[in-house]
C-alpha cells in the first residue's frame, strides 16, 4: 500500500508528464500559447485532485 508521501510524489511526476502533452496538443491545434498554457494549467489543478483521491479510494478499497 502506498503511503500518502509515496501518492504525491506518483502525482506530481504524472501531472508533469500529463500537463506536457495537454499543453503542447493545446497549443498545437491552437497556434496560441498563452491558450495552451491556460489550458494546461486548468488541466492540472482538476486532475491533479482528481488523481490524489483516486490513489486514496484505491488504497482504503485494497485493505478491506
């Protein structure tokens, strides 16, 4: 089971990893950066909480 120090730390790498790819297909199809970095940025803060409780519900969901 991991550790909520261990979920954070797998959430901050996959939210830099994730926020890249969201950033730069936004700012792709767009042509505008400032759209692609609004984007990203609204990106990661949703799935980032998103993603913490995910990690949460699944570790108290395995110890029953």
């Amino acid at each position: 089971m991991d550790s909520y120090k261990q979920t954070i730390v797998k959430t901050l790498i996959w939210r830099v990893i994730a926020t890249s790819i969201t950033f730069s297909v936004s700012w792709i199809i767009s042509g505008n950066l400032e759209f692609g970095l609004m984007i990203g940025g609204i990106d990661t803060i949703i799935k980032t909480i998103g993603y913490f409780t995910y990690e949460r519900v699944w570790n108290i969901k395995k110890q029953k």
